[in-house]
C-alpha cells in the first residue's frame, strides 16, 4: 500500500446496528471520529457514521446491520501519508514511524547502517538498525539496536533521510 499508513484493524461485529470493533494501530485515537474517512485495502473508502471511543466501536456508513458489518471483520484500515500528516499533530522531536524507516544512520561520516523497524518499549523507542555491508565484512552483526534518546540521537534530518548519532557504534561494537 505505497503511500497509505496502517492504523487499525476491524474485529468483530458487535451488536445488531452494525458495529464493529476498532483496534486501533496508532498514537492519534483523535482520528476516529464521526465523517472521518478510511480506506480498506482495496481503496475502498469506509466512513465512520458513529464512533464509540469509550468501547472502541465504529459504525459505518452503508454497513448500518448486523450482516454488513459481518463483512468488515478483519478488515485492515488505512490513512494516506498526506491525510497523516495534516490531522495527526507531533510534538518537537516527535516523528511518525514511516518517516523514521530507511534512514541512513550515521555516526560522525560513518555509515551504521538503515532504520529497518521501530520496537516501541514501555519506556522508550528502539530503531532497528540493518548493518551496513561494509561493517558486516569487518564481523560486526548484521542488524542491532538503537535506543531513540538523547544520549544515542544527534539529530534526525528527515529531509535528507538521515540520522545523526553518538555513542551507537559503540553500541555496535558491544555486540
């Protein structure tokens, strides 16, 4: 789904209105709200009619019965790039994931490697780091961790794709 977000899944339908539980995928629950609209993974627009955040239910329009909303379980919900960025507010040094995959990390004019992943921790954010091949050569490991904090992150240059650390090589290192 080239330029579209996941950011939830339909479960099952609850009720004889038609509606369906949301679970949701995302940081923003202030998304789901009555004439906010989705796509399926058809690019099928789906449309909240009603949104019950206390229980996560979602109603949507034309799947206003008990068969209809049958339909959509499972059914994976997403949000386009753009629709992302506008609605979804970020605080300073705050990203969304999708612009944090694919940077190049790099430490001082080293090259660590690629964010593959983000592995969200109860206390903070781990980027998955594919090694660069040129350090794979020299024996490090091929892919290890660095903690989104202060102490590794510099500075994150989104416009280029890039990452600036310190202290992660000696992450790498380490392992």
């Amino acid at each position: 789904m080239d330029n579209k977000v996941l950011v939830a899944k339909l479960g099952r339908s609850v009720g004889l209105k038609g509606f369906v539980k949301l679970h949701n995928l995302s940081d923003f629950i202030q998304q789901f709200k009555k004439g906010a609209s989705f796509l399926d993974k058809k690019n099928k627009k789906l449309v909240i009619k009603e949104f019950d955040q206390q229980n996560q239910l979602v109603l949507f329009e034309g799947f206003e019965s008990l068969e209809l909303a049958k339909s959509l379980t499972n059914e994976l919900l997403y949000q386009s790039l753009t629709h992302t960025r506008q609605t979804c507010k970020l605080e300073k040094d705050e990203y969304f994931y999708f612009d944090i995959i694919a940077c190049i990390v790099f430490e001082e004019d080293l090259k660590l490697g690629e964010v593959v992943d983000i592995l969200e921790t109860s206390a903070s954010y781990l980027f998955l780091i594919k090694t660069d091949e040129e350090l794979v050569k020299q024996g490090f490991v091929k892919e290890f961790y660095v903690p989104y904090a202060d102490k590794y992150i510099q500075k994150v240059e989104l416009e280029n794709k890039m990452i600036f650390t310190h202290n992660a090589f000696e992450l790498l290192k380490s392992l």
